[in-house]
C-alpha cells in the first residue's frame, strides 16, 4: 500500500520544483534579456 503510495508522490516531490524552478530561471532570463536591450538603445 504505503510502496504505490511512495511512487506516485515521489515524481511529484522531483516534478513541482523543477517546474517551479524552470519557470522562476525563464522569466528571469527573460527579464534580464529585455534590460540589456533598452539598456543598448540609449
């Protein structure tokens, strides 16, 4: 019983932070890509 549990919350414990993760580092490279192109233009 608790082993199907385990495997079925374990790639959810990996998946959600990573997703987190990955969406936090895209904006921020987003972000900064955007400042660094208006910083060009003046």
């Amino acid at each position: 019983m608790w082993s199907i549990v385990n495997l079925l919350l374990l790639p959810l414990v990996i998946l959600l932070p990573v997703v987190v993760l990955y969406f936090t580092i895209k904006l921020a490279v987003k972000n900064a890509i955007r400042e660094s192109r208006e910083e060009n233009r003046y």
